[in-house]
C-alpha cells in the first residue's frame, strides 16, 4: 500500500513538473516567436523594396546611357550629313579621311561609313570589308531609311556575316533622297549591357520587338519562352516607366526581373538576377535570426527544466514534511488517546461493578419494600447506560491509537452493507430517514479487515442519519466496480457542510456535532483505514442540497484476476 502511495506521489509531482515546464516555456517562447516573426515581416517588406529600388535606379541609369550612346552616334552622322554633300562624301577618300576623323574622336566604335543612292546602291564605301557596290534595297533598315530621317536598325549578321547594327540617316541631293550609313561596334556596344552586373547571378540583355536579343547573354535563355516573351508584351506598354517582376524561368527558377524601355520604344533593356541571389543578405539575416532564436529557445527551456525541477522537489519536500507531521501529530494524538481511554476505563468498569452490586442488594427483601426503589432503579439504569456509552468512546480512542490491526478476511461488499443498514434501520425509522441501496451485482470480495472496513461504513451512514435527524430525507448507498477499485458511495439529502470546514473533517476531534454527541474521531479514524488500504475517500457538499462521500478501495492482485474472469 506504501509502495502504491509512493507511485502516486511520484506520479502526482511529475504531472505538475510537466505542466508548470510547458506552461513556463509557452508564455516565455510565444511572445518571442510572435515578435521575431512580426520583425522579420517587417524586415522583409523593407528589404525588398529596398531591393526594387536599387534595382531600378541601375537600370534607369544604365537605359540613360545606353540610349545617350545611340543619340550621340546618331547625332555624329547627322552631323556628317548637314555638314557634307552627297558629291563630297560620295568620294571613297573623303569618306575615308571622314571615318578616320570619326574613330579618332571615338574609337573603333564606328566600324564603317557608306553612302548610298536611291536605289539602294552602296556608292561609296570607306571600312575594312569590301562592301563597294553593295545593295541594299531589300534590306529592312534600308526601307524603313527611305521613310524616316533616321534609322537605328537592330542586330543582325548581313553581308559581313558578324553582328552589328546600323545608324543611318536620309538626306534629299537635287530632289532624291540619298542614304548615309554607318556601322557601329557591336563588341562596344554590346560591352555597355554586359557591364550591368550585380551578385552572382544578375546580368542584362537588350531584346527587340520580336523578342530578338540585340546583345549577347551570360547564360542561354530562350526569347520566344518563359519571361522574355513575357517582357516584349509589358515591354510595349510601359514605356518610359521601370517595370519589377518576378517569374519563374525555363527551368522553374524564380527571378527578379527589372524590365525599361530604348530607342523609343524599340527595344526592351530586361536586368535579370535570381531571387535568392537578390535577397541573400535577408536570408542571412533570416539565418542569424532563426539562431538567435532557437539559442534562446534552448536557453529559456533550459533555465525552464531546472527551474521546475528545482521547485517541484521543493514542493515534494514540503509535502514529505507536511506528511511527516501529519503522521506525527496522529500518533501523538493517537497516544493522548490510548493513555486517556486507559485511565477512563478502569473508573469506569468499577462504576458499573458497583452499580451491578448496588442491583444485586436492591433485590434483597429489606430493599424491596423502599419508597425509593424506583428511583434507585432509574439512577442504576442510567449509569449503566452512561458507562456503556463511556465504553463505547474509550473503545472508538483506542481504535485510532492502535489503528484498527484486524484480522484480514474476504469481504463481500453488498452482504456488508445490508448488515449494516439493517443496523441502522431503527435509527433511520426514528431520524424520518429513507435508506436506499444499489449495489453491483457479482462485486468481487475485498482482502481487507471486516471489523474496520465496517467500521468506516457504519461511521458514514450515522453521520448522515445524524445531520438528517431533524429534517428527515434520503440516504443512498451504491456500490460498483470501476477500473479495478471497489467504489462505495454514500448521498444524503441534509444539509450540507460549510466549505470552509470540507478541509477539516478529517481532523482527529474536530466535528460539527453538539457538545455530548460527537468526538471528532470517526472521520478521521475512516480516513486512516481506506488510506492503509491504499485507497481515497472524497467528500463533496452542498449547503441545503446534501453530502456525497466516495470511499474508492483497489482490489488485491488476486481480487483482480477473479474480476477479470467473473
């Protein structure tokens, strides 16, 4: 029963140990959980715009000069072209001082110059390819040269089979028109977009409206697909504005792409640069954080786990204490008692020799014929009465002191209690007390001592017959099995116990009772014996409502098995 008792303990404080850690760590690790996460939203939100921002200032800056580069050519040639006639520049030696005077202001920007008639005839050529005489009349940039005051073409192969594109500009000699031309670096232009870097991963290209790349790129992508096809459709609509997406790639990336407008709408300048590459300084900060963290996680269930550990044994210490006492203050009260019920036995036994021996002279002839007799009659009566009634409190001290060591028999339950309330049914009857009984059939039989198990029963059921004695009403008693205890309940319909006396009824001499009616003891001596048994006995009370006691009593591993099999 010891051991029983000891594993509810343990059990009892792990529990409580458990509970105040998970308490301790969820008020201590939400809020910083809560607040982390808020921060790093935060975070997130101005980091990335952050991001956008930079990223549009580059590529605001860098469409600028791009779009300088080609006005400044432009404006070069235009230049040439007011300035100089058709007859002087159609001279392949003043063409070529002319190119000359152009790549020494420039540099090989300038690859080549032409000038060509109206038939689309190369007259004039000055450059390091022999391009004399050559025709261009089915050439896209010469077309759209004879409706426009300028063209800057796109990218394209054409007769040198390298890539380059073509500024050119029209000019009316005598009525017709003629073409001055010039071809314009594709390395330096094309060294202008490459120079756009940021990261690992972020480079530029330029497209045209066909989606066409007019610059070379770091890694193959596919104009046609994906996000490229995307840009020259959001291309053509944004204008002179800076657009910032981000879409996933051919091969299910995602990408930050920043996407402007050159050449009047011609051309799309599209910066590109992965995601994780642009955020890598948040997802760092994201790592640290997560670090920080769960570092202070770990510290805070740390500092939780001893802290709890700490004041759970305190209070288990407190609660070996308290007990100690407890058992202490029992068995001091209980050798009060035992020395008390010994000295107020011997008086009273005399007391009733002598009134038995007072009896016996009462029936000799010389008494018989007394005046008094009667009275003499009712006085021994009475101290007989009292005697037995001293008897019977002298014998309840003595039973808490020795704590009832009875011989331990199988009991049935069910023929306990009819014996009892049998007992019990003239006082019922006199106290206008209804006694009645449900109790589970086949109930197993408990190993316990007869005489104390009775007793804790018989001391129940007087006590709500006495706090019904002036009202009257019902006491009912079950009994059933439930998960290997024998439970034993007691409802009676009196008037309740205060709530600030539940605590107490236990106590040994504390009672509710009269002065003359109670001891105090009956309590406490029931709470001795189901506790020795290893069992619990529980009230619950409600003022002018009633009183329930619940004794519940584990079966003995052999009652177990006979209940398993019943």
């Amino acid at each position: 029963m010891d051991d029983q008792n000891d594993q509810k303990k343990t059990s009892y404080h792990y529990a409580l140990r458990r509970n105040m850690l998970l308490t301790v760590i969820i008020v201590s690790i939400t809020p910083m959980i809560l607040v982390s996460a808020l921060l790093l939203y935060q975070f997130r939100i101005s980091y990335r715009e952050k991001v956008h921002a930079h990223l549009e200032t580059l590529v605001k800056k860098h469409k600028r000069n791009i779009d300088n580069f080609l006005k400044e050519k432009l404006a070069d040639i235009r230049f040439m072209s007011d300035t100089f006639t058709f007859e002087e520049l159609s001279d392949e030696s003043f063409l070529r001082d002319r190119l000359e005077d152009l790549q020494a202001a420039f540099g090989p920007v300038f690859v080549d110059l032409g000038v060509i008639n109206p038939n689309g005839v190369q007259v004039a050529y000055a450059g390091p390819f022999k391009l004399g005489k050559a025709l261009y009349s089915e050439a896209d940039w010469f077309q759209k040269a004879k409706e426009k005051e300028y063209v800057i073409s796109d990218v394209f192969l054409g007769l040198r089979g390298l890539p380059h594109f073509i500024v050119a500009v029209r000019e009316n000699s005598n009525g017709d028109p003629w073409i001055l031309r010039a071809t314009i670096d594709f390395v330096a232009f094309n060294d202008l977009v490459q120079n756009i870097r940021i990261g690992e991963t972020g480079f530029a290209y330029i497209l045209n409206k066909k989606g066409e790349f007019q610059t070379k790129t770091l890694i193959d992508v596919l104009p046609t697909k994906g996000p490229c096809a995307d840009f020259v459709e959001t291309g053509k609509k944004i204008q002179d504005r800076i657009c910032i997406t981000e879409k996933a790639d051919e091969s299910g990336n995602n990408n930050l792409y920043v996407t402007a407008s050159l050449k009047d709408g011609d051309w799309f300048l599209v910066f590109r640069q992965r995601t994780s590459d642009a955020f890598a300084d948040f997802r760092n900060a994201m790592k640290v954080a997560i670090v920080i963290i769960v570092l202070g996680g770990l510290g805070i269930t740390t500092m939780a786990f001893f802290l709890t550990r700490r004041m759970v044994g305190r209070i288990a210490e407190v609660d070996k204490e308290k007990e100690i006492m407890k058992t202490g203050k029992l068995a001091s009260v209980g050798e009060l008692a035992s020395g008390i019920a010994h000295e107020i036995n011997n008086p009273v036994a005399i007391m009733v020799e002598e009134a038995g021996w007072i009896q016996d002279l009462l029936e000799e002839e010389e008494f018989g014929k007394s005046e008094n007799l009667d009275e003499f009659e009712r006085a021994l009566n009475q101290i007989r009465t009292q005697g037995k009634r001293c008897k019977e409190i002298t014998h309840k001290l003595l039973s808490f002191a020795r704590k009832t060591d009875s011989r331990i028999q199988d009991v049935r339950i069910d023929d306990l209690i009819e014996e009892l309330v049998s007992l019990s049914a003239q006082k019922a009857k006199y106290s206008n007390v209804t006694i009645n009984t449900d109790i589970q059939p086949d109930l197993p039989e408990l190993k316990v001592s007869q005489t104390e198990l009775q007793q804790v029963i018989f001391n129940l059921i007087n006590n709500a017959l006495d706090a019904m004695e002036k009202k009257g009403g019902d006491l009912n008693i079950t009994g059933s099995l439930e998960d290997n205890h024998i439970i034993i309940e007691l409802e009676d319909s009196g008037p309740g116990i205060p709530e600030s006396n539940i605590s107490r009824i236990f106590d040994p001499f504390f009672t509710t009772k009269p002065v003359g009616k109670g001891t105090g003891l009956g309590l406490s001596i029931c709470y001795g014996i189901i506790k020795k048994l290893g069992g619990e006995i529980k009230v619950r009370s409600v003022i002018d409502e009633g009183t329930s006691f619940r004794v519940s009593i584990p079966l003995s591993k052999d009652n177990e098995t006979k209940s398993d099999t019943v």
